[in-house]
C-alpha cells in the first residue's frame, strides 16, 4: 500500500494511491477519513494522482538521524562506523515534499545529497526491543540529508548544517507492507548516478536503530528515522535536480533554487 499526503482544491488529506480499476495505466488516489495511524477507512472520493500536489507524506515532531550508517561512506568522510548508532536530529521545519525545491542558503559554499531510506514511526513508543520494532513501523518513504558539508566541518556539530529549512525532503509517499532488508538506493543528480546502494549494507540494522533510539526518546506517530546514506555523496549547486530512488518505495525529486 502506498499512502500519500496531498492537496486539492486547498484541501490536505491522505490518501492511498493505487491503480484505477478501469485501466493499470490511470493512478488514482483514494482518499481516507483523517489520517493512517490507524485503521484504514475510505471517505469514498478519488482523484486521478495528476490532478493532486503531492506533499510531504507526514508532518514529523522530529527527524531522528542515523550518520555514518554505511561502511563505504564513513570512509569516504575520514572516518569509521562507530560502535553505537550516530544520532542526530533534524528539525521538523526542514521537511519538505517531492517536487518541492532545496533552497541553497548563501552562509554556505558545498551543500550536499544524501539519499536514504527513510522509517515513519506509526505509533507512539519507547523503549522497544529489538524483536517487536516492526510493530511501531507504519511504513517506509525516501529522504535527502541535504547538508551544508562546510558548516558541518566549521561547526563541531550538525544542527544548522542538517538544519535549514527545506535540508530534509522526504516522498513521495509512504509504502507499506514491504521487506527492506535489500533494497537498492539510489541518488542521481541531473540524471547521472551518484550513489548506488543497497539496504542490506546498513551497519546498524532498522529494529536496531529503532530499540536504540527509543532506549533515550519517545517517537511519536509520524516521526521519522533517516537511516544512513550510502557512499557517493556530493555537492549539488543551484539549477540541479536530485533524484533518490528505492526499489520498491518511489523516488523522490527536488530542484536546488537559491534561497
């Protein structure tokens, strides 16, 4: 199932998107009474995916960040895999949608790609363990880490250089119901590929992540963890447009506009 967050005619819902039962080839979105994090119930109303904006598939309190999560990007940074997951947080104001553009601040000289594979969190929860994390796991959507790399080397820590508004897209919708243990990811810029990856390279593994993350924070419905980049990453500059891709997920596009 792929659940999609959208506006039409000034109006936000979710709603699944799927394919018209007249043609394999019309999309359609149906709509859903309020929102996923529960049971499914359709309002009966359907739009033809075209004539929708795709937004942002959930609205975060919080983006839970995983870095150095890929053996072969951690050593293209200088570093290593540290023993324990790397945190970090991003703010819900750098959330932004498919389509939507990446605005290049002026305080910074290289801003970056990272595809990843983004976890929305589909109920509220702390302290889970390991063997009961796919319970709290609504589904699985892409992401960009968008990162200033200038301010995140100048700064001694990453919060304004994962920060800025629009640093965290994410769509361009929710799927559910699949194994991502290997899934291909992949980010190219201007149509050339960048980084080519798969899920079953990730150092510290989802149930992983989740059983650490909520060892020292409560997630609510529609947070979001950002599990790692693959190696590949690099500079985007104002014109460009990024792409990341997830077998089995969707792909996520963004323009890079000056700010």
């Amino acid at each position: 199932m792929r659940i999609a967050r959208y506006s039409k005619d000034g109006e936000v819902a979710f709603g699944i998107v799927e394919a018209a039962a007249e043609s394999a080839d019309s999309i359609e979105i149906a709509e859903i009474v309020g929102h996923p994090f529960g049971s499914i119930e359709f309002t009966g109303v359907r739009h033809p995916l075209s004539s929708v904006r795709l937004l942002a598939p959930v609205l975060p309190s919080k983006v839970v960040a995983i870095g150095k999560n890929y053996a072969e990007h951690a050593s293209e940074m200088g570093g290593e895999v540290p023993d324990a997951p790397l945190i970090f947080l991003k703010p819900s104001t750098a959330v932004v949608g498919d389509g939507d553009p990446i605005a290049y601040p002026p305080s910074s000289q290289r801003v970056d790609y990272e595809g990843e594979l983004a976890v929305v969190i589909g109920r509220l929860c702390r302290d889970v363990p390991v063997s009961r994390a796919a319970d709290v796991v609504l589904g699985y959507t892409c992401a960009n880490d968008v990162t200033a790399r200038d301010q995140q080397k100048t700064d001694g820590q990453w919060s304004r250089a994962k920060g800025y508004d629009s640093f965290c897209p994410l769509g361009p919708w929710i799927a559910t119901g699949i194994d991502v243990a290997d899934l291909a990811v992949r980010t190219r810029l201007n149509g050339e590929l960048k980084q080519d990856g798969r899920t079953s390279q990730l150092v510290h593994k989802i149930p992983d992540l989740i059983a650490y993350i909520t060892s020292c924070m409560t997630l609510l419905p529609g947070d979001v963890i950002l599990t790692g980049t693959p190696a590949g990453v690099g500079p985007m500059q104002v014109g460009d447009e990024v792409s990341v891709e997830i077998e089995q997920v969707g792909r996520l596009r963004n323009p890079v506009v000056a700010r």
